[in-house]
C-alpha cells in the first residue's frame, strides 16, 4: 500500500471530528425534538383586561391563566393594528402596516370588490409574492395548519391559506358569507367546502368556536408522532359580534344582563379551548417540545354601538387604557401576550419589553432553525423569551385608515400619535401617563423632531392605500 493512501493521525482526527459535527449538524436540522412545534393561538377583539391574569374579575379564564403560570406573561405587548385583517397581516408577514400587504380591513383602491352583507366593499388580500410565517417554516421542514379566521383573502379565491404555506386549513373565508359567523352552513377544508347541515334552516347545532377547537385538537393528535415538527395558528373568532353563544356557562346564574352574561360565556368558550390545546398536547407527550403562544388581534368593542359599548365598559375589557378597537392608543392595541414552552422558558414570569406582532414571524423562524429573511419590522424574541435578554431601542410603528389615515409610534417610554400626515404629534409619556391624558409634545420639541424623522421614512407607498 503507498504511504499517500495512508492518513496521518492528524488527518484522520480531523476527518472524524467533521464527520461527527456533520451528523449532529443533520441532527439539529432533521429531527423535530431539536426545534419545537409552535402553537398561536389568536383570540378575536378580546381586550387585555378580558383575562383574569391581566385584572378580570367578574369572570375568570383559568385555562389562559394556567399558560401564563408556565410561561411568560408580557405587559407592554401590543398587536400589529386596531383592526382585524391589517393586526393579522403584520402577525403573518413581519411587516408592520407601514409595510405589509393588508393595511386596513377595506383598502382604498386595489384589491376586489365584494359583497359584506348587503353592501359593496373593496378589500385586499395578499399577492403571490407576499410571503408569511407558514411558506417559511413549510420550507423550513414543518407541517402547517390553519383552524379558523383567516381574513386575509379578501374577494380573491387565489388568496387561500392553502395559497400561503399553510397545509391544512379548517375555517372561513371573507368571500363566502356562508361560511361565516358562528352557526355557518358551510366550512372550508382545504378549498373544499363541506356542509354543515346541523345549521341549515337558521338552526344552531354547530358553534363555530367549537369547530375551531375540534379541529385544532385534532391537527395537533394527527401529527403528534410525525416526523417532522408543526405549527398551528388556532384563529378564534370570539368573542367579536355579534354577541352569540349556545349556552350561557357559569355567567347564567349571574344578575347581569343578557348580552353581559353571552359575552362572558364567549370569553369562557374561547378559554376553554386554550384547555383543550394544553391537554391535548399534554396527552401527547408534547408540553415540553411545544411553545405556546396566546394574543388578541386588536381592542375589545367589536363595533362603537351603544351595546357593545355598554357590555365592554361593565367589564372594563380595555382596564386602565383609553381607547377602543378602532384606536391606536393603547386602548386599541396593548394585548395580552403570553408565550409559554415548559423548561425553556422560565415560568410565572412577567416581561415589560415593547413588543408586537410583527415580532412573531422572525420569532418563528429563529425557533425553527430557519434564515430570517431581509427587511422584516420584527424583532427576534427568542434571547428574550429564553434568557429574559433585553431588547435594542427600536420604534415601534402602526397605521390605520378608520374612519381616516392615521398613525402611531412607539419609541422607549414615548408614544406619539397624530390624525394626517402633515399633522401635529400628540406625544405621551407612558412611563408617568400610562392612560395618555396629558400630551406633553409642546414640552420636548426633541423628541418630537426625532419621532418626526423617523416618520419620513416609516412607511411605503401602497397601491391599495394611497394617499395622494
């Protein structure tokens, strides 16, 4: 045998050493247990006051409260607008509305037009080129599922779940009215729509929360011993209105008024199903490989009618904060957040850091060993959440177009909100005026040429928000 056939010991050890890292390499990428599976849970104009953990004391939500037990319940977290289908689009892309596809629940020019209810509306939807949180982590190797509100396709049948990454989708879509609303005669599997002949004729036999669940639980037993790890987005629709509930639970026996007693029972639903997720996933061996996130997509206060209004201040639902949905003062934004994964993230914990939902995607993709892709708002919570790591000072940034164009910013105690683009910022101090009572712009003209700098270039021109 030639001695140049023959490996030194060096090289050998060397080659040894490659192939041993090249194996645990493949291991970190391939096997699920190295990357969790990921749970987000989304209620629907659920108010940060709604959850007992966060101060509800008329009714209780001992399953969202038994999640922020195990986990991380953060304080100054907010959703990514005050409205739904905008909050949902920076959640899924990691834009945040000054970016993202979806601005506003109707756009201003674009998108289609369709029919809500009696009334034409235009809407956008997101475009092929829009990419989201489930075509990364598909590509990363994950199985997705989507059960239940989706918003996002407007009138555009090309604008599906199953169009952006998700594998499964139980739910309904904005373009069919009869799959909509909680008794809905029709319910999407993918893109076919199987009937729900329990609710024909105006009965009430399926609840649409409890398909949510139902499905959700069994996405989650379907794919507990796969090969490869999954996510689910469980997009509940309550308690938005109308206020509807096929029982009225432990809120019956109160002497309240009915719609009191219905949307306590909503909020009791809803938290139920948090319940069912847990135990299923507990069932299953997967508490300690799964990381559970839970949020609302914007303020309480479904519509500013005199019973909504009504029914949210008898619970407070937005506590201490002004405003409602529709509001980009805290009222309208600040959520609960809590995220929970059992021996990863230290539990009973609390966290101050002003986060949103355009952090979730780059959150997402960290978790599952995934590239981060360029130009995202969001910020990489995972240090945070593992290690209580803290942020760099960063702005946070939201626009909306109800019932006009305006904006709102969030930088370190600062919040500055203004009606127009060449209007004077309001500016608060949310360390001292946590209710923003008091605007002190007029006291720190500093701050306030710094926010309006960064204003300049916050967001990008949109065909279907323009505003010129």
């Amino acid at each position: 045998m030639s001695t140049r056939s023959l490996l030194s010991r060096r090289e050998f050890v060397q080659l040894a050493l490659a192939a041993t890292t090249a194996s645990a390499l493949g291991a970190t990428k391939t096997t699920s247990a190295s990357r969790p599976n990921i749970v987000f849970i989304l209620a629907d104009d659920l108010g940060i006051n709604d959850v007992s953990v966060y101060g509800q004391k008329k009714f209780h939500t001992p399953h969202i409260d038994a999640l922020a037990s195990r986990g991380v319940r953060f304080t100054d977290a907010h959703a990514g607008a005050p409205v739904c289908a905008p909050s949902r689009s920076t959640l899924m892309t990691g834009l945040h509305t000054g970016h993202t596809r979806v601005r506003g629940n109707f756009a201003l020019a674009g998108g289609h037009v369709g029919n809500k209810g009696s009334e034409k509306v235009r809407r956008a939807n997101l475009l092929p080129d829009d990419k989201i949180v489930a075509d990364y982590l598909k590509q990363a190797g994950y199985h997705t599922g989507l059960m239940g509100k989706w918003h996002l396709d407007g009138y555009d049948p090309g604008a599906t779940p199953t169009d952006h990454g998700f594998d499964e989708f139980r739910g309904w879509l904005v373009q069919n009215g009869k799959s909509q609303g909680y008794w809905p005669t029709e319910y999407y599997h993918e893109k076919e729509l199987i009937q729900i002949h329990e609710n024909d004729d105006h009965r009430q036999g399926r609840y649409q929360t409890e398909l949510c669940i139902e499905d959700s639980c069994d996405f989650i037993r379907r794919n507990a011993n796969a090969d490869k790890p999954f996510f689910l987005y469980m997009a509940y629709s309550n308690p938005h209105s109308p206020y509807l509930s096929p029982t009225l639970g432990s809120a019956a026996g109160e002497p309240w008024d009915r719609d009191e007693k219905t949307y306590a029972s909503m909020v009791e639903f809803l938290d139920q199903g948090v319940g069912s997720v847990l135990r299923t996933l507990k069932e299953n061996n997967l508490e300690q490989n799964t990381i559970v996130f839970f949020a609302s997509d914007n303020g309480p206060r479904s519509e500013a009618t005199e019973q909504q209004t009504k029914v949210v201040n008898f619970f407070d639902s937005n506590g201490i904060y002004r405003g409602y949905k529709r509001d980009l003062y805290e009222g309208g934004i600040r959520e609960p957040f809590i995220v929970s994964w059992p021996g990863k993230i230290a539990a009973g914990t609390t966290n101050g850091e002003p986060i949103y939902f355009p952090d979730f995607l780059p959150t997402a993709l960290s978790l599952a060993h995934a590239p981060i892709p360029a130009g995202v708002d969001g910020a990489d919570l995972t240090s945070t959440l593992l290690h209580g790591t803290r942020l760099k000072e960063r702005f946070l940034y939201w626009e909306a177009y109800e019932p006009k164009f305006f904006q709102a910013i969030r930088w370190g105690k600062w919040k500055a909100v203004r009606f127009g683009l060449d209007a004077p910022l309001e500016l608060y101090d949310l360390q001292t005026d946590i209710k923003e009572e008091h605007n002190v712009a007029s006291a720190n003209p500093s701050v306030v040429a710094h926010i309006e700098e960064y204003l300049r270039t916050a967001r990008a021109e949109s065909p279907e928000y323009p505003l010129s």
